[in-house]
C-alpha cells in the first residue's frame, strides 16, 4: 500500500508541474494521498507583556504591592513589590487569556475576575497560588467589574446578561442580582458608594449610569447624557469624596460628576482611566498621556495642576501612594504600572522619579490575523496588539511588541502593507522595505467617529487604482457596518454607512474595476437583534463610485464570510457554511454546494478564510477545519478536520499558514505543506521566465525517476533522483536567475523532505 502511496505522490507532483507523463496514469483512489501534505508547527508568533487590570494591595508583614493582570496563554498574575519594582510572583489565572478586573477585598484578598469563563479567583497575599473561588452566574462569560461593598461583600458585573452579583466570603455565596438595566449587555463598571450605601454602575453598549440600591434592588434612572450614550461604556469610575471621575471609552473624556446632582463639572482629554485620592482625601491623582504628567485635582477650588512629568506611558493602573515616613512625619511615594509593561515610583518629597521594565517573562499572545505581505513574508497580527514576521527563506520569526494594536485585517498595495485596527476602525501603514521601528508602522487614517465603527475585517489593496478599499462592523452596541476608501497618495478617505443596511461588511474581494463586499446581519457587540435574516453580497463600481447591485447570494444563510476570485474568473464565496459561484459576466449564482451543516446560533464575522492555491486548487479554513476545494470538479477534500486551524495565508512557494484553534495554543502559527503546491511554486517560476526550459526538463526527468523507483520500492533510489533536482540548479546556475535560485532550491529541497516523510 505504501508504495503505490508514495508513486502516486511523485506521478501527481509531476503532473502538477503541468510536465504530462507518468501522472497521467496515477490511480485516482490514491491521487488524493499525494495531496495529503505535511503540518509544522512554527511555534509561538508574538510574546509580550500586556498589563490589564491591576491592584494595590499589602503583604501579611504590610510590604506594599503593586500587580497586573498579564494577557497571554494563560493569563497571569504579576505582582511586584511597590517601592523596589521587583517582581516577586508571577501566578498563572487558570483557563482564560485575559482579565480586566482585580480588587482588593477588605480583608486584604485579591479577587480576579476573568474573561471567556466568568470566573472568580482569589489570592491571598504570600501564597504560593491562586484558589477557584467559582463562577458567579451560569451563562456569564466575562466579569468586567468587582467592587467592594458593605460587610466584607463585594460586587460583580458581567457580559453577555449585564447582570449583577455579589459575594459574601464568610458564607462563600454567590448571590445573582439579576440585570439592572434592561437591554444592556454589559455591566462594565462599579463603585460603592458607602455615605449613601448605593452601587453606582456603568453599563453598556449605550452607556448609562445608575444607582442601585442592593438592599432593596431599586435602580435610579439613567443619570449619563443621553449625548453621552455613543460613548458606549465607562473604561473606569472612581468615587472619591462628593466626586465621581468617570473615564469614557470612545473618546477617553474624564467626567468630573458631582455624585448629588450629577452634574458635570469638568470634562478632561487625555487623562488614563482611574484617579487616585490623596492620603488626605482633599486632593484626586490623575495621569495624563496627552502631555505625560501626573496631576492634582483640587477638590476646595476645582483646579487641576500638573505636578510631575512621569514619562510616555499609554495609561497606569494599579497606582497607590505609600507612607514611606512615619505618622509624625510623612514621606509619600507614589507607585504604579505604567503602560503595558512599566512600573515606576514618584517620591514626592525629593521629586526623584524611578522607572523601569518591569521582568516578566512574555506571554504568549493569541494570534488574531495572518496575511501575506509583498515583502514574501507572512504577517501576523495578535490579539490586544502585538506582531510578528515569519520568513519562509530563513524560517526566522520576528516578533515586536509595539507599534501597532490588534489587526484584524492586512492587504497591500505595492511594498506598503496596511492594516485595520481595532478600535474606532483606524488604518496602519508599514514600508516593507525599511525596518520596523521608528515610526513604520504608522497610523494614517482613522474612519470618522460620527460613522460609529471599529473593526475593519473586510480589507483589500487595488494596484490598479492605488486605493485601499474597507469593510467595517460598528462600535458595541450598534447595527450597521461603513464601506470606506482611502487614498494613500492624498490621504483622502470616504466613507458610506448602511451600504447594506444595518449589516456588517467583513469581506472584500476586486475583479475588472468592482468591489464584492460579503456582509454579516449581525452587529457589535450589545447591538439589537439583526433587522435581516439573510447576509448579502453587494457590488461596488469603482468608476462612478457606486453601488451597482446587491442580492442574498444563498438564501436564508446569515453570512457572507469570504470572497474570492477563483481560479475560474468568478466570485467564490463562503456563506454559512455554503461554497457559491458568481458569474461576474452573468451576474448571478451559479453553483451552490453545501460544505459544512452549520447555523450560526448568534454573532459571527469571521468564519471562513479562502484563498487560490498555487495548484490552482481552493484553499479554505472555516469551523476550524483545513480543506481543499477541486477547482475544476469542486469535489471537497477535508485536510484537517479536527477543528484545530483558523485563517490562511500563502507565501511563494506554496505554502499555506494558519492558527491553530486548540484552546491554550491559539498562539501557535502552523504551516503547511503539500507536494502540488511545493511543485506548482516551482512551475510558476519557470513561467515567469527564470528557468530556463533545460533546467525544467531535467528536473522533470529525475522526478520521473524518483517515481520509477518508488512504484517498485527502491526508497533510496528514489530519494536519490529527488536530490538531484537541488544538485541540478546548483551546477546549472546560468540557467536559473540568482533571485529565483535560493527560492527554488528552498521549494525543491521542501518536496524532497515530503519524499522522505512518505516514504516513512
């Protein structure tokens, strides 16, 4: 069996070269095996340090701490001693990849409540771990707020129910307080409020801010501005004194909120999320990145003064002023996270500043996106920012930890690579041809914020016209996606909301002067449920800048989650688990075939990820699963289907790349490797005129060999006429351009290395 496995390989690898011979007489049962190819794991693409959410807290023999909750696989807990910045514990938050929420409980406890598993954590300061405290609500799956309340309790608030909970330590219950207000998804911030024993919380996606009583479950109208209510949700709310600072996540506004009246005394830009009270009460800390000083907020006259430059640092969490004196006198340092992965301290008395890195070890970052760059490479993009380079000449991977947040798309137009962004759906620019650093990448445009987007999935670069064309879904709690083109040479950027109305565009694909567009019916995050029941494809004329056509490509199917153009010319599409052809000359579908039985049971943009292989052969992840499409008989053929890939990106020489979709490895990027699309590489670049024919004809004669001996089983031989192909461009250098030679030798030596592996 294996024999005639490893013949059949060599017979399809000739064939695909398009060099006729004995592939014309392979059996088909086994042509499939030839295809079957090889996976490497190319191991973790980006690691870092993202701090999120952080406390303060004191040690049984009262050191002072300061901590972080690291992202990463798995999510840790770094904590750091507060005066010397060294780290003294870094705890592992079992089973989630991040965390915004940490407290420090009256009874010096800290709480963690995580993401993705709604869970609750608690060390207790000098211990060696973490203890399961357990999940408050059944059905939550993220914990964005714990707050402290009355009698060593504390509070909890969750998504996707916006609902409410407290925890009593003395009993170990957890009590469900239901959702306060209806129709929001998420209860994202909470402060108690002990003068009036009320919980203030901040919900979302439309921002609202109310006051709930815990012993009776009354809840006080929405005290937010209702011009407010864009903002979408609180990114912190601290009360101190009669004051309420409340940063608000759009636009970063700090609102100074008298908690009696609601008033609105000051709004502040460029402020981080939290402020700290004084040691006296009478004064508010803030931080401020805009101009990268630490501020004093005077409650008696309302004046905020600067009061030392910190340093450029994105936010601070986690930040505490110490007595580092006595009672009698006093000596006051402030300690703090800065950034992602900074920490510093600030003595008042002397002025002296000291800051450092703070050593923790990386953690690896979930890969989001991958893309193929001009530059050959591929580009990786994490989640929460983060990126990485792979080079498949050198096999080196380059990882970098600044420069650009999380992407969720990537295309080129030329060298220059652009990237979407999350969030407020911003556009990166990176020159291929410089290195990274120092300003490439950078930020270039950014859609408007009246058009209420944030994550730019649907993105493609058209040479051809030198514009970059996009496809959006809105900010949380919003229906309705943009359609926006931008011009790199002028900077000019247009943008169309509602194209299709109140759907989202995640998919974009160009031939002969339009823009396919894929849509999703769902909205963001904590929008209302879809006004459509099916996802549609439209059409974009370039020329006259418009919309030419729309239509439901498979009916009753919810989302369009990729397009392509295929290697007959037309559109191909994925949508809901539906391959469908449009005829772009007809103008309409002309080939539906049922992929996977599947039915989205709520939001999804991404899904499918199809692309043409170098073999001429569709290539596509959806469900986590790897397959291959005949692009001539359209006959399926599963590579993987044990849900472990994500994405798909190619390099030149055939190779596909992917992310693996195995909880607790969702870093890791895979590549794989098939024979025809090795070989296919290889003929392409004799097409393009750097082989000349006599090097391609004797290279198709020893891979004729290779297969004689293989279909008798003499394994040495046959490797030995595989070799001879690297030995043959080797001494027959002036029949092969020195650019096409390594990258041919690489793609040669990878098809000899399947001839071992099968023949194993």
């Amino acid at each position: 069996m294996k024999k005639r496995i490893i013949w059949s390989v060599l017979c399809t690898l000739i064939a695909a070269m398009g060099w006729g011979g004995v592939g014309a007489t392979s059996d088909t049962a086994y042509a499939e095996s030839a295809r079957s190819g090889h996976f490497e794991n190319l191991g973790t693409a980006i690691k870092r340090v993202v701090g999120i959410g952080g406390t303060p807290f004191y040690g049984t023999d009262g050191t002072p701490y300061i901590s972080a909750a690291v992202n990463g696989v798995p999510a840790q807990l770094a904590v750091l001693n507060a005066l010397t910045l060294d780290v003294e514990k870094v705890l592992d938050i079992p089973d989630t990849t991040s965390t915004s929420t940490v407290l420090t409980a009256q009874d010096g406890s800290v709480y963690i409540g995580t993401t993705g598993t709604g869970e609750v954590y608690r060390y207790v300061p000098d211990s060696e771990g973490l203890e399961f405290i357990g999940k408050p609500i059944q059905g939550e799956t993220h914990i964005y707020a714990l707050a402290n309340g009355p009698d060593g309790k504390f509070f909890g608030g969750t998504y996707p129910g916006g609902k409410l909970f407290e925890y009593d330590p003395a009993s170990g219950e957890f009590r469900d307080l239901g959702s306060p207000v209806a129709g929001e998804k998420y209860v994202r911030k909470l402060v108690y409020d002990e003068e009036r024993s009320l919980l203030i919380a901040g919900t979302g996606t439309n921002n609202r801010l109310v006051e709930i009583d815990p012993a009776t479950g009354s809840v006080s109208e929405n005290w937010m501005p209702e011009e407010l209510a864009v903002e979408e949700y609180p990114n912190s709310i601290d009360l101190i004194g009669d004051k309420l600072f409340i940063q608000l996540n759009k636009s970063s506004t700090m609102l100074v909120m008298d908690k009696w009246s609601k008033q609105i005394e000051q709004r502040l830009q460029g402020v981080s999320a939290h402020v700290i009270p004084s040691p006296d009460g009478k004064q508010a800390y803030m931080f401020a990145p805009g101009d990268a000083y630490l501020h004093v907020y005077d409650f008696s006259t309302g004046l905020i003064e600067p009061v030392a430059r910190l340093g450029r640092f994105n936010s601070w969490k986690s930040a505490t002023i110490i007595n580092t004196g006595s009672a009698q006198n006093p000596d006051y340092t402030l300690s703090a996270w800065m950034g992602y992965n900074a920490a510093l301290t600030y003595q008042f008395s002397s002025g002296t500043i000291r800051s450092t890195t703070v050593d923790v070890p990386g953690q690896p970052i979930v890969i989001n996106s991958i893309g193929s760059g001009p530059d050959g490479r591929i580009h990786v993009s994490g989640v929460q920012g983060g990126n990485a380079i792979y080079d498949p000449e050198s096999g080196i991977m380059e990882t970098y930890t600044s420069g650009m947040s999380q992407a969720e798309a990537m295309t080129s137009i030329g060298d220059m690579m652009y990237f979407g962004i999350y969030p407020q759906a911003r556009i990166s620019q990176f020159d291929t041809t410089l290195p990274w650093g120092g300003g490439n990448p950078q930020e270039i445009a950014k859609l408007p914020a009246d058009s209420l987007q944030d994550r730019p999935f649907g993105m493609i670069g058209v040479e051809e016209y030198g514009k970059l064309f996009l496809g959006t879904v809105p900010q949380y709690g919003q229906l309705g996606g943009a359609f926006a083109i931008y011009d790199p040479k002028d900077g000019n950027l247009l943008t169309y909301r509602h194209l299709v109305k109140d759907q989202s565009i995640v998919t974009l694909a160009y031939k002969d002067g339009k823009i396919y567009g894929g849509t999703s019916i769902w909205g963001a995050y904590g929008a209302p449920d879809p006004t459509a029941q099916e996802g549609k494809m439209f059409i974009w004329d370039i020329a006259s800048g418009q919309k030419e056509s729309e239509l439901s490509p498979v009916a009753g199917k919810q989302a369009v989650t990729s397009l392509i153009v295929g290697p007959d010319g037309n559109i191909w599409g994925f949508d809901e688990g539906v391959l469908f052809i449009y005829d772009t000359q007809e103008k309409k579908v002309i080939h539906e075939q049922e992929l996977f039985p599947v039915r989205y049971a709520g939001t999804v943009w991404r899904d499918a990820t199809l692309l043409v292989g170098k073999d001429g052969d569709v290539y596509g992840t959806a469900r986590g699963k790897l397959f291959r499409i005949d692009g001539a008989t359209k006959q399926m053929t599963m590579i993987d289907e044990a849900g472990h890939f994500d994405g798909l990106a190619q390099d030149e020489y055939g190779n596909l790349y992917m992310r693996s979709m195995i909880e607790g490895k969702k870093h890791e990027l895979w590549k794989y490797t098939s024979p025809s699309l090795a070989l296919a590489a290889l003929r392409d670049k004799e097409r393009e005129g750097e082989v000349k024919h006599q090097l391609s004809a004797q290279i198709r004669n020893s891979l004729r060999q290779a297969a004689h001996h293989g279909s008798i089983g003499n394994q040495a031989e046959m490797l030995q006429h595989g070799d001879k192909a690297l030995q043959l461009m080797q001494n027959e250098s002036e029949w092969i351009s020195e650019r096409a030679l390594q990258e041919l030798e690489a793609g040669v030596r990878t098809v000899t290395e399947l001839f071992s592996r099968l023949a194993e």
